[in-house]
C-alpha cells in the first residue's frame, strides 16, 4: 500500500505533466494553423532556418516553437547540427493529408476556450452563461473538425446506414440540416445528389453567409441555408430526411428542438443525429479516451452558451441515455445506434419515424 507521501509525489508529477502537456495543445494549435507540420512533414532534418524558410515564418518564433515541440518529444533533434526533424510515426497524427487521422486539429479547441476563460470564471461566480459572440474561432474550428472527420464519411458510411437511402436520395428527396454551421455536410449531400433538395438552419449569421458564398462558388443550386432558430421550426411534414450533427446537446431547448423535428419529419422519414459517444453516467466515462477534453468543452462551450439563452444547459456530455429518454419523449421510437470505426468522439443515432414501436441499442 503506497504512503501519503507516495501517492502526493505521483499526483504532482501528474500535474507537472497536465501543465507541460496543455503548454503543448497550444503549440500543436498554432503548428497546426501555420502549417508548420505540414511542411516539416516533407522536409529532412533542418535547422530553424531552413524551416523558417519553408514555411515562409518568422525563424525566431519558429525556433522557439520547434524548441518547446523538441522537449515536448514530439519533434527530434541533433544537437551537433541543430537539425529538426519530425518523425513519421508523429507526422501521422498532426497533418492535413492525414484527413480524419489529424489529431492536430483538436488542439485549436484549447486556445478558443481559454479566449473565454475569464467570462466562464465570472459565470462561476454568478452564474448565467457565455454567449456565441464570445468565442473567436468557434465555428471555424467546429467547421474543420468535421471536415476531416463527418464530411468524408458521409457518403460511404453514414448514409448506408439506412437501407435505401443513397437510393432515394438519388431519385430526389427533401432534406433538412440542423445547426447546419458553415453548411460543409449539407453541400457534400447537395452536390452528389443534384435531385435532391437540400436547406440548412442555424442561428449564427456569420456561419449562413459563409455557408451561401461557399455555396455559390460550388455552384449548388440544390441548396440553401437559412438563419433560423430551430426551437421554433414550424415545418410539418416537410421532410424525408433531417440530420443534426453535433447540434443537438448545446440548444437552449433541446427537447423542443427534437419535438420540431419529429413534427417536419414525414411519416417513414429519417432523422441522422451524430453526437457524442458518452454515458449520461460519469462514473462510466472515466475511461473515455477524450472524456477531460469533452467534459471542458462542455463546461466552456456547449452547456455555457445554451445558459446564456436561459437553456437547460444540457452539456456536451448528456450520454447516450439521456438522449434516447428525449428521443423517446418526442415521439421517436425505432432508434438504432451506430460507431463509425474512425471517430472515437461520436456515434451515430438512426431513427425513423414508423408506426412500428421498437428500440434497439447497438453497441
């Protein structure tokens, strides 16, 4: 049995360790967004220089970068010829050709929610919530999250999901997006199904007009997006489709929100939600891979914006429980859940609207 001295020493080098490594979020973040990982990733050792060059940076930042990344062990360095390297096995997991495997990605969200730090701690204090206007990068970062994990999915393991629909969606369909953000799911269905008719809703302007402008230069005709708050959908038997990608757990009114959609959806009709793979339970997320970082950005993001339009606040976190008892509360009964073998972040929700009453839960 370990002494109280023991288990102190262990637990401080823990922390010394949660401090180097959130001092290396950061730096991922920023070799992510000055593609420095990229470019290293073709480049044999170099000095800072020769990086600096390459990347077309500053080299005194970039030296100070590499430094922190090389006793961070994720870059190599010989000090004989002051050469940096990063190795392949790393390089893997922190680039952009690396598609759904780019962990690097992930970082970004430690900047943007320490940007809003001292708004939360107020919150603490006094409760109330951080609204969407506070958080610089949000939706950008949200926007390349899903690219490189949802979007390449899409076509080839989201949609076969459900028997038959690549089959209708092919002939023509009507087709609703949730929190649809910068819309780059919506278009990826729109432009491979040009028979289908496709409309996205979110609440934020900034994301609809990039959305509408990236919509035009793809030249979709099939698609639109609309600012719109979804607890007050009106549509009634409007759609054979809805999906909400990650949309559902940070609403102000989550269940209301599911109510609207259960009411657009045409009878047979499909509802695709993707949230997040948890427990409603803690004490069964301990094991989670990436349960610190969910449970964060719940607290900085997800559950605080939702109190900030007086919400429930549900949280990133509200499980797979939690959300079936709300499915089940608006009427939904035929509920399948789905992992796609890439994304140790999500699951996916199938349901229909039927008039056969039964529940499965695959795991």
């Amino acid at each position: 049995m370990k002494s109280e001295t023991e288990v102190g020493v262990r637990f401080e080098e823990k922390l010394l360790r949660i401090c180097n490594d959130a001092a290396l979020a950061l730096m991922i973040s920023i070799g992510h967004r000055t593609k420095l990982f990229d470019v290293m990733s073709d480049l044999p050792p170099s000095t800072s220089e020769q990086v600096a060059d390459r990347a077309m940076l500053n080299e005194r930042y970039v030296r100070e970068w590499l430094n922190a990344c090389t006793t961070g062990g994720i870059i190599d360095y010989v000090r004989e010829s002051q050469q940096y390297s990063l190795p392949a096995e790393h390089a893997r997991w922190l680039v952009r050709k690396s598609a759904k495997d780019n962990l690097a990605a992930l970082a970004q969200y430690i900047s943007v929610l320490g940007s809003v730090e001292t708004e939360i701690v107020d919150c603490f204090e006094n409760g109330g919530g951080v609204p969407y206007t506070s958080f610089n990068r949000f939706h950008e970062v949200m926007a390349e999250d899903s690219g490189q994990s949802l979007v390449p999915a899409l076509l080839e393991s989201v949609l076969p999901l459900v028997d038959g629909l690549a089959e209708r969606m092919n002939k023509g369909i009507d087709v609703l997006d949730i929190g649809c953000g910068r819309g780059l799911a919506l278009m990826r269905m729109a432009g491979e199904f040009p028979n289908s008719r496709f409309v996205g809703y979110d609440f934020s302007d900034e994301t609809i007009q990039f959305a509408l402008q990236e919509a035009t230069n793809r030249k979709l005709s099939n698609v639109r997006f609309e600012v719109h708050d979804v607890s007050i959908i009106e549509d009634r038997n409007r759609f054979d489709l809805i999906t909400a990608f990650d949309a559902i757990h940070d609403q102000a009114k989550p269940l209301k929100v599911l109510e609207n959609i259960f009411l657009a959806l045409r009878m047979d009709g499909v509802f695709i939600m993707q949230d997040i793979d948890a427990s409603s339970d803690v004490s069964k997320n301990v094991d989670h891979p990436i349960g610190p970082l969910l449970y964060s950005i719940s607290c900085m993001h997800c559950m605080t914006v939702s109190l900030a339009l007086d919400g429930e606040g549900l949280g990133t976190m509200w499980g797979r429980e939690t959300a079936i008892d709300y499915l089940q509360k608006c009427g939904f009964q035929s509920i399948r859940i789905e992992k796609l073998d890439h994304d140790i972040q999500n699951c996916i929700y199938v349901i229909q609207k039927e008039h056969t009453l039964s529940t499965t839960l695959r795991e």
